[in-house]
C-alpha cells in the first residue's frame, strides 16, 4: 500500500453549469485525483487565521476513507454528494472548450498542473469534502481510492465568497435526528456484527421494538415523523435516550458481562426495567407528571441498573420479583413528580453528572437482601477517616 505518486498533471471532464449566483463545472473523477489536485486550507486562530476549513478529525476521515473502499454491494448502493472546491491560483489549470460530437454541449476539459502545487500555498481550496478527500490518495496502510465521485469546480472565488459558502453548505444542513440516524443504522448492520460491535444498540432496539413483552415496547419514537405525537400516542422517550442508558448499564455492571451469551444480557436488562415499571407504577404510567421517563429520570435508573443487577447476580439471581425488591428500598430517596420541592425533588437537575449521582444517592439506600447496607456502611467509614485526617 502506497500514496499516489508519478502524477504531474491531472485532467478531469466537466460540464458548465449554474449554480443558483456562481457558475461552475462539474463531473466525476477518481477521489484519488481530486486529492491530488486540491488542498486544505486549515484554520488556525494563530498560525492561518484565515483559514477555512475546520480541524480534521482523523476518525471521520478514516470512516469516509472505508465506506469508499467497501466492496460494491447492489442491494446497498453508495453515494457521495458533490466535493466542491476552488481554484484561487488560475495558473495551475487549464480550461479547454471539448468541441467533441459524443459529448454534451458545454462540455470542458480541465487540467490541472500538479508540479505548480509542491509548495505549501493552497492553490485549490477544499470548500466542501475533506474529510473525502484527506486519505483519498493512500498512505502507508491504504491504496489510493480510484472510484469516481461528483465535483463540482469554482474558478477564481475570493476568499471571503469561499468562507461564504463554506458557511451556507454547512451551517444549513439540518443534522439527521440521532435516534432515526441510530435506527437506521441498526437495521442496515448484520446482527452478528450489531451484536459484536453495538450491543447497546442491539439491545435497546429490541426494548424499543423486537420484543412485545418488553416494558419499553411501542412507549420509544424511533426518530422520523412526529406524527404520531401528535396524534396523541405516548412516547415520551427518544431511542437516542434509551440506547444511551442501555450503554450505561453495560458499562457500569460487572457481572452482566460475565454473561457471554447476548439474549441472557439482553433478558437481565429487560428483566430489571420490568421492575422498574412494577415498582415506580404511578411515575412510569403518568410520563406528563412525572419525570422518571424523561432523560434524567432515563439515565439515572439506567446508572442505577448496573449497580441493581450486580447486587442480584451475586445471589445467582436476576428475576424481575429480585430486583423489584431492591428498588423498592431506594423509592423513597426521591420525588420524581415535575411538580416537587425540598431536597428529594429532581426537578430542574439535568446532565450525566447529575444522573450519576441521583443513582449513587438511591444505591445508598441498598440493602442486600438479608444482608447490611454495605455501601452506607462503606461511606461513614470513609468520611469517618476523612474527617480524623482534616483534624
């Protein structure tokens, strides 16, 4: 594997065209040429202060790098939007007329001189696709990309018309809804690879809508139309909400690991939101009055989750009546009514942090069945030495 070398010129096809105020030329070439004959011009708020583009995440570029190098799949076509950039030096490229009968009229040829661009002075800027681009001519570890894509070419824009582009073709793009977005993504990745690699996902789908004996079915909007809101369906919770505190539970649980087959994690996740539904009955049955299915209520029970299932499995238990039993101890610690005062309202508190120790404090007031409150006993004593060593 190697970067694209030998190239001293690089000639694409292009038809003239219009563009709402600009006239440019567009066609398609191998992303590895467009690499070739553009560059990014970077801002930095020290060194380029008139730079355009924003900081390159490598992550971004890697990922845009492997979905152009995935094998064609005709069930799973892909596609890129245009790359748009700008020539700011004219003398690197050549605009010839094609006066060719197979070719549409208005058709062009440009060529663009390569040795005129081995300095560091941008001589085409990347207005738009360089996270496309950035690992478009290989490296060390990856072959050049020599699939085509759309570009569409401006000529001799001023910086400050490039920076206003920049600025349309980013600041309106509407960004997908995460939950559709998440969705979406689900469905489309083979469940061996879902399960491997978003087991969160994978889980919180089935929550949502795999699983009629899940306490979360038909209560999650999938992202998409708000229709269904408006029609007075009750889902008070984004799958975006659900999946994230799926992942909570994963990652603060212990033992929940130690089942290694995925339909016994996903049934001790579901069993404890079952009980969180059985114990929290009121709360979970009046979501307008209640803040337990917003997202605070959301990520806080899931932080709680871990901690609850841990407790179960190391009693060889992880029945719905087991972990019912540990939630109903730590009811009381908080008022989840969107209405509530005092210091056992939640109302107004938000954030991870916040959810995090909303769960720590109802984790407190855990006792193992037949057991102590070893966590509590665990604090005093801890405050007990912290308190001798300020002394």
């Amino acid at each position: 594997m190697a970067k694209l070398t030998g190239l001293s010129k690089v000639e694409v096809l292009a038809s003239e065209s219009r563009n709402l105020d600009t006239i440019c030329y567009r066609g398609s070439a191998p992303l590895a040429h467009l690499a070739a004959l553009s560059q990014a011009d970077v801002y930095d708020q020290d060194k380029n202060p008139d730079g355009l583009q924003r900081d390159l995440s490598p992550k971004h570029a890697a990922e845009a790098y492997d979905y152009s190098r995935r094998p064609a799949d005709r069930d799973y076509p892909r596609a890129y939007p245009e790359v748009v950039l700008n020539v700011r030096d004219k003398r690197v490229v050549e605009l010839e007329r094609v006066r060719d009968g197979d070719l549409p009229v208005g058709a062009y040829r440009l060529r663009f001189d390569l040795e005129r661009m081995r300095d560091e002075v941008v001589h085409v800027s990347r207005v738009d696709g360089n996270h496309r681009l950035y690992y478009a001519e290989g490296d060390e570890r990856r072959d050049p990309i020599l699939a085509e894509a759309p570009f569409q070419i401006h000529i001799g824009l001023s910086r400050e018309q490039e920076r206003s582009l920049f600025v349309d073709i980013n600041a309106n793009q509407k960004g997908l809804n995460s939950s559709h977005l998440s969705v979406l993504r689900s469905r489309l990745t083979p469940e061996e690879l879902e399960i491997k690699d978003y087991l969160g996902r994978w889980i919180a789908r089935r929550l949502a809508e795999l699983d009629p004996s899940s306490p979360w079915h038909g209560l999650i909007h999938m992202g998409g139309s708000k229709k269904g809101r408006a029609q007075g369906l009750n889902r008070p919770v984004n799958f975006a909400s659900l999946e994230s505190g799926v992942n909570r539970t994963l990652f603060k649980s212990q033992y929940i690991h130690d089942l290694t087959d995925p339909n016994a994690q996903y049934a001790i996740i579901r069993n404890y939101w079952q009980a969180v539904k059985e114990v929290f009955r009121e709360e979970w049955s009046r979501p307008k009055d209640y803040l337990l299915l917003k997202n605070i209520g959301v990520l806080s029970m899931s932080n709680l989750g871990g901690t609850i299932i841990d407790r179960s499995v190391a009693q060889g238990r992880a029945d719905v009546a087991t972990m019912s039993e540990y939630l109903r101890q730590a009811y009381s610690r908080f008022d989840w009514s969107k209405d509530a005062t005092g210091e056992r309202s939640v109302t107004g508190m938000s954030g991870n942090r916040a959810a995090l120790i909303i769960a720590g404090e109802m984790a407190a007031e855990l006792e193992d069945i037949g057991g102590s409150n070893l966590i509590k006993e665990l604090q005093e004593q801890l405050v007990a030495s912290s308190s001798s060593v300020s002394q």
